[in-house]
C-alpha cells in the first residue's frame, strides 16, 4: 500500500492506493521497494467497480 499525497483539492490530502501482483512501476523506480518517501509518483488506477471502496493502482509512474 502506498500513502500518496495529493495536489488535488478536491480529494483528502492523503490517498490510500493499494498495489496488486500487477502494478507496474514506471520511470525511476521499478518496484515498491525502490520507492522512497518524497518520491513524486502519477497513479493510474484500474477501472473498479463502484462497490470497491479504495484505489487499485494499475500503473505507477515516478519523475
């Protein structure tokens, strides 16, 4: 799980965003574990079903 900060006002500050087996890592970074906090990362969700109430990231980009 990642704790993701956000720019976007419209959402809470901090996002919780689950990984899954099929995440892939984009950019500076290939896996969870060469994440390092301050890291500045896009995520781009998997397309869920309303009743899934959290984010699955089906892609992490880091700059």
């Amino acid at each position: 799980m990642l704790d993701v900060q956000t720019d976007d006002a419209r959402q809470d500050p901090i996002q919780e965003i689950f990984l899954t087996d099929h995440t892939e890592f984009i950019g500076a970074a290939s896996s969870f574990e060469e994440l390092e906090e301050g890291d500045r990362v896009k995520v781009t969700p998997f397309d869920t079903t309303p009743d899934i109430p959290y984010f699955l990231a089906s892609r992490v980009t880091v700059e």
